[in-house]
C-alpha cells in the first residue's frame, strides 16, 4: 500500500478543499492501493501525530466549500527549531511521525512561511510534494496560487458595495484590503473595482500627492473618491527610517487601529474632506471558490498525484502560462513575488487616471 500524509497549513482560504480533492480523486484513479493520512490543523498535526486515516468519500462535495476540512494553524517557519513548552524537538517530531506512519510522501497546501517548512523537511529527507495557497498570490515560481482569484471577488465585492453609499453621502472611502509585504490583492481589486487611489507596500505613498488627487477629483466635480489601500501600505517617511527609528516613533506618535484609519485621519485633517473606513478583513479568506479557483485546484492537484505517482518529490505545483508545471522547492522557499513599480499592469492603472500616490 502506498500511504499517503496530506496537511494545510497557514492561514485558510477558498480553494483548500478544492484543492485536496483534486489531489485524492486523481491519486484514487492513478495509483492502486493507496490511502491518505489527513493531518489536524497543519504542521501541528504533524508534530503531535493527530491525524485520521481519509475515505474517498471525505472528498466527496467539497469542491465549492470554502475553507479546509483538515483544519490549519500557524506555525510560524522561525519556530520550527525552537522546542516547545514541553521541550519538543519539533522538526525531529514531525519526521518520527512521518516515519511511524511509513508514509511514502507528504502532501503540504500552504503559502509562504509554509513552503520553508516543507523545503526544510525535504532537506530533512522526506518526499515532500506541495502545493501554492495564498489569498495574497506573492508565491515565487508560480504565476497564480490558488485562493487568490477567490479573495480578489471578495475584496471587489466590498468596493462595488462602497460604491453606492460613497455617491449617495459624497464621501471619501478607503477600502483596506489585506496584503502586509505584497500589493496583489489590492492592485487587483482596486482595478476591478474602480478605485481612485490604489496604495500598495511596493510603493511609498506621499500623502500630500494622495490629497492632491483627492482635491483634482473634487474640482472635477466628482462627488466621491474611493482608495484601495493594502494592510502593509507606507509612506515615504516612514519608508525611509530604520526599523529603530520607526518603533520610536509609534512610541510617540498616535495609536491607529490600522494604516487605513491613519491615512483617513490625514486626509480629513489636510483637505477637509469627510472620510470613512471600511475593513473586510477576512471577509476576503472567506466563503466558497469562484470558478476560476476551482478549475485551477484541480489541475494543480491532478499534476501533484502525478508526481506522487511517479515519485518526483521535492516540488512545488505552479502555474505558468496557463500550463501546469513544477518548480524545485528549494528554489521556491523563501522568495516573495512583489509587485514591481515599473509593471506593465501598474502602467497601464495609471494610464486610466489611478494614482498610487507616488507622482
């Protein structure tokens, strides 16, 4: 029999289940004799054998249901040497589990952080064959990861709603979306929405040219203005200081809820204008998989049984140009894919009269 480990890690997103099931029906039509070892909130699992032996009907009506039947956790990759509260030797308690159970692979649906791990466990010596999750599409190698699509419709959504009640008050309204280091999630929705201003961490944000925008739209005669503005945005100013200097002055300097609410109360105070935030926060993880995330779950995880059938291990499933391929794992572990300034989609967004605040 080959056996099978199979786990989600990190924060959730729409397209996980999508994604196992995708991995199990093919592993259950290609391979004879298999069976798949379903660990309990990620890594975690892994480290405290918590685990349940999975039937194909497990997989069965999940491919629109949003979140993971697995259950997740963070486990934060600059942890994973660090023994726990009772002394636990984690990275030795994950390959004992891994061997007790005499899995032949492990399956690992995780983002950023989780890719480390699983690349550190490959080095460890186990076959390890992952998969591309993350709402915030910054995964190095692949050209879409799984989850992303899904969370711009929500982040969209919440603009389109804003919208409405923006022209009806003749308000400004900034919409934050999530993105802490990368802007994906916000350039996307704030075009599809139709944002006024986009603000993304790769690129600092002057807020004197943010307001200056605002006040060209009022003289237009516009009646309202909406900014997309990412969780992980930041000003010039704050850009240039060192992360020193940074904490000293959030030490000194009024305490925001978040970057939005300190953008809104810059705004209000140089222009005048009355300004409201809103905040989907997970909101944006939330609910089931649009379709393009469904179609895009399950060929990933057609071509990851593949490999486990043909004992590739050590990679990643990526998408590039449309075709589903792979990528070395150890290439792909600790890179992030940032928004380049200078893209063409950046160009293009200003092009149509959308500042980012920067000119």
């Amino acid at each position: 029999m080959r056996r099978i480990g199979m786990l989600t890690s990190g924060g959730d997103c729409q397209a996980l289940n999508a994604t196992m099931r995708g991995v199990a029906k093919s592993l259950y039509n290609m391979v004879d004799d298999v069976e798949i070892i379903g660990f309990e909130d990620g890594y975690k699992g892994l480290m405290y054998a918590d685990y349940q032996v999975m039937k194909p009907s497990d997989f069965s009506g999940i491919l629109t249901q949003g979140g993971t039947i697995l259950g997740t956790s963070r486990q934060p990759f600059k942890q994973m040497r660090v023994p726990d509260e009772n002394g636990l030797d984690k990275v030795e308690s994950m390959k004992h589990t891994y061997k007790k159970l005499k899995l032949e692979c492990l399956v690992v649906l995780g983002g950023n952080g989780s890719q480390k791990t699983a690349n550190m466990l490959s080095q460890e010596g186990l076959n390890i064959v992952s998969l591309p999750k993350t709402i915030d599409n910054d995964l190095w190698g692949t050209d879409m990861t799984f989850g992303f699509q899904s969370a711009v419709d929500v982040a969209t959504n919440a603009i389109d709603c804003i919208h409405t009640t923006a022209a009806s008050h003749g308000r400004v309204f900034i919409v934050e979306v999530m993105g802490h280091k990368v802007g994906w999630l916000t350039l996307y929705a704030g075009l599809a929405g139709g944002a006024d201003i986009i603000l993304l961490p790769e690129i600092p944000y002057d807020i004197n040219l943010v307001c200056e925008a605002l006040m060209k739209r009022s003289k237009a005669g516009k009646r309202f203005s909406i900014l997309a503005v990412a969780e992980g945005a930041i000003s010039r100013e704050d850009a240039g200081m060192t992360k020193k200097e940074l904490k000293e002055k959030k030490k000194s300097s009024v305490i925001y809820p978040s970057v939005a609410y300190e953008i809104g109360a810059r705004i209000q105070e140089t222009t005048g204008m009355e300004v409201r935030v809103t905040v989907p926060g997970h909101m944006q993880r939330g609910g089931e998989p649009c379709s393009y995330d469904r179609v895009l779950a399950t060929r990933m995880g057609a071509v990851a049984a593949r490999l486990i059938r043909d004992k590739e291990y050590g990679y990643m499933v990526v998408v590039k140009n449309n075709n589903i391929n792979k990528v070395p794992l150890s290439e792909v572990a600790g890179k992030l894919k940032t928004v380049d300034p200078q893209c063409s989609m950046i160009q293009e967004a200003k092009m149509v009269g959308i500042s980012f605040g920067d000119e």
